[in-house]
C-alpha cells in the first residue's frame, strides 16, 4: 500500500491512517533515506494518540521514550554496529514490552524479530514529495 | 570536600574527582584512554560497550587524583536522560561504592553536569542564558540560578550536533561529522547555499529541514559539482547552524536580560560557533562562557560538580533509579 505526502500535516495524517489499519501490532520497522519523514511519522502517531510530548530524532540517543497513555519506544539503530550492541541497549525488552516500538535503521536486528511487524518505506521524491509504503511481511 | 562524579548515559563511561568546587583532581574519558590504557581497539561507533571498563576508568581517576575511597566525601551519578542500559551500569556501581564505602551517593541531571561543567572554571554572573547543544540535545535554558532553570526553547526534531552528523553522512564525510565539517568548512563558501531559520516566532528549533535540504540539492549535483561544491556545502550548514542558534539565542537575551551567555555541550567544541557567540556576546556587553574543549563532550568532572552543587545548597536527589526521559526540573 503507497501513499503520498507533499507536507508534514500529511504525513502526520498517513501515519495515523497506518496505525490504525494495523492497531493489533505493535513493532513497525522504519526504512528508507535521511530527510524521508520517519521521525514526523513518529511525531503524527503520538499526535493522533492526543499525546503532547515533543518527539525528536534518536539516532544520537539511540532510544526516545515516550509517556503517553502507554510507553512508546521510539529507536535508531543506526550508530550501532552489529546484533550484539542491539542486545547490550535492551532491544529484546523493548520489543517484548508490548508496547508501540518504531524502529529506524533497523536492518541489523530484522531477521532476528520474533514479533509480527510491518516495514514502513520512506522515499523523498524531490525536497515536498514523499513516497510512504507499507509492506506486510511481518510473522502474523 | 572531594566529590567522585561518574557519567555512562550514553556513548561516554567516565569519572571524574572534584575537591570542593572549583578543584579538578581528575577526569578520566573513556575514548580518550582506551587506545593508550586498555590496549584494545575500541571502535568510536561500539562505545556504548566501554560501560565494561568503568571498574577501571574509576580506579584510575583515583589513581589520577592521588585519592583513595576512605578520602571521597560525596558520589554523583547521572541517572537520566539517557539509555537505560546504560545508566543501570553507571547507578549500580556507584550504589556499590556508596555502600561497600559508606559515602552519600546523590543522582544528577546530564543536562545539568552539562550546564554546570562552566562553573569549575569560571566564576559566572547569573542569570544567564544557556545554550546546550549535543549530538542529542539541543535546549535554550534561563538559569536564574544553581538548581533554578527554565526551559525556553529546545528542538522538535534533530539536534543541533545531529545536523552537522547527518550532512557529513550525506556528504561521505564519516563519523562523527561535527569536527569534519568544521575542517572542511574552512575552505568552503559560506554562502553558497542558503538555508532560512527556521521557526522564526518561537524559540525552538528545527534542524531536520537541514539535512533534507541538503539531501536534496547534492542528489542533483554531478559527480563533478560534488566534488567541487563540498566544502562549500560544509560552510554554509555550518552558517546555518550557527545563525539558527543565535537568533534565538538572540531573542532570549532580548527578553531574559541576563548577566551571561553560556554555551555548552560537544557543539560547544566548534570554534565557528563559539566565536559567533563570543562576538555577538561582546556586541550587547554580555559576559560569555563556553567549557574548556574537555569539558563540553559527556564527562564525569561535571556530573561532580552537579552533585557538590546540589549537596551543598540541600536540594540533592536521592533516588536513584534511572529515568531515560529525565526531564530538567524547571522552578
């Protein structure tokens, strides 16, 4: 399923329309380039959540938690080199949490979740135009 | 009285000795021991694993400081914000040393060991305005005074030192990209491309229109250009950067009317910033403060001297568990 965005309202009106398509899951791995719109994706789910924090990237961070009605994880895996630094920062915990976890850059750890996920594609077309896609190849 | 200060919230493991306020006995970094101390070959990017040295890197700012345990009047520790990993490390050694010693072991703000990292070495007249810049925060603070903060503005997506990181991703530089861009920098034109500030009526940031911005017009260029263009690229986010600081630093200086202007964190390091801040600072008649280089990246000398300050003056933490999101208290 693609979907198209030329500002950040829209963005944050997809990523509400995706999340509620796909209520039950609850681990959405974020791919695509720099400037694609993963952290205002982020920033649009906690809005249509009513959630007032001020969601900022992670990739220094590595995670940004959030409080909200429940915990939202929000994770960059970027920095890290292999599976084993995933490990050492916790991430099987925060993906048996249960709770909402994004994570970007996740291509270290993906064939190793045992949690049924969808991957969501950012692509920037030109500097307005967004391509946000979502694949389904999670194990349901 | 002698406090030991130990950081590991995120990628730093560090420890710091500090005798009463001003006394730096020691400061021991992990990256800047490791190649020389352990002998192993720690990659810059796997140093969120240097947690495993803290035994060492503590002992060894004893060792530094020419101090032993029994001498060690007060233990700080960073519990917040921060990777929780991470900071369980850090929490669970200091509470062994509280315990197997018997000393006070107080938790500290890293965004407050940050700000407070000025106030070893220089003698600030407040209120000031404080502009916190890292990889991982970018945060406009009013400080009325020790423990007194205000939050007027920080950024709603990318740090400030996170756009300088991402534009040398883009640019093929390497990490970390704050020191490289600055290099690179110094031969470019800083006006060849010409970004805006962004959110120009708050006092927020945005950064990630940057990296976006910069994406976008290399992905255009030839080869060629690339080539041609990239140190000029490298000055003009650099520009940009330091002008989208300032103007809200600017505004909050109009506002706040403060004594002094500090600048603080690893973007603190940057000296095209720094001296933009100190010229700006010297135009209104403001004092300016920025850390000694060793000072503005993650260490464990200011999370001493955050600890002294608020053992001393009664408003010390005393729960220590970790908070990731800690947020600065605001009085």
């Amino acid at each position: 399923m693609k979907y198209y965005s030329n500002s950040v309202e829209k963005t944050y009106q997809i990523a509400a329309e995706i999340m509620k398509r796909y209520k039950s899951l609850r681990v959405f791995l974020l791919k695509g380039e720099l400037g694609g719109g993963k952290t205002t994706f982020v920033k649009g789910f906690l809005k249509s959540l009513g959630c007032n924090e001020n969601v900022t990237s992670p990739t220094f961070t590595i995670v940004q938690e959030y409080d909200c009605n429940e915990k939202i994880y929000h994770i960059d895996l970027y920095r890290l080199s292999d599976i084993h630094e995933a490990i050492d920062i916790g991430i099987d915990e925060y993906l048996d949490s249960g709770s909402y976890v994004f994570i970007e850059w996740p291509e270290i750890i993906e064939k190793e979740i045992d949690e049924a996920y969808i991957i969501i594609n950012f692509k920037l077309q030109d500097i307005n135009n967004r391509i946000i896609e979502v694949i389904e190849i999670g194990k349901q | 009285m002698i406090t030991l200060g130990i950081e590991s919230s995120c990628d730093e493991t560090s420890c710091g000795i500090l005798s009463d306020g001003d006394n730096v006995l020691s400061n021991v970094i992990l990256t800047q021991e490791i190649h020389s101390e352990f002998g192993g070959v720690v990659p810059e990017i796997a140093s969120r694993e240097h947690n495993k040295f803290i035994y060492e890197i503590v002992e060894k700012a004893l060792n530094n400081a020419k101090v032993r345990m029994d001498d060690i009047d007060l233990i700080g520790i960073t519990n917040g914000p921060g990777l929780i990993g991470a900071l369980m490390v850090g929490i669970a050694f200091a509470k062994g040393l509280a315990m197997n010693y018997k000393k006070p072991v107080i938790a500290v703000n890293h965004i407050e060991g940050h700000i407070l990292a000025n106030f070893i070495v220089s003698n600030i007249k407040l209120p000031a305005v404080v502009m916190m810049v890292s990889g991982g925060h970018t945060e406009l603070i009013l400080m009325k005074d020790f423990g007194r903060y205000h939050v007027l503005g920080r950024t709603i997506d990318d740090a400030a030192g996170e756009a300088f990181d991402k534009v040398a991703r883009i640019l093929g530089l390497g990490y970390p990209g704050g020191p490289k861009i600055e290099k690179l920098a110094e031969k470019g034109d800083e006006n060849y491309l010409k970004l805006p500030i962004a959110i120009r009526k708050e006092l927020n940031f945005s950064f990630s229109g940057i990296k976006t911005a910069v994406m976008y017009h290399y992905r255009e260029l030839s080869e060629n250009d690339r080539e041609l263009h990239r140190a000029d690229i490298a000055a003009s986010i650099q520009k940009t950067i330091a002008d989208n600081l300032l103007y809200k630093v600017e505004k909050a200086v109009g506002t706040s009317k403060p004594e002094s202007l500090i600048l603080s964190g690893g973007v603190a390091a940057n000296s095209y910033i720094r001296n933009k801040f100190e010229k700006f600072s010297s135009e209104i008649g403001v004092d300016f403060y920025a850390p000694p280089l060793k000072l503005c990246t993650d260490n464990g000398i200011m999370v001493a001297k955050a600890a002294y300050e608020n053992y001393i003056r009664g408003t010390a933490t005393y729960n220590l568990n970790p908070v990731p999101n800690l947020k600065l208290i605001e009085v």
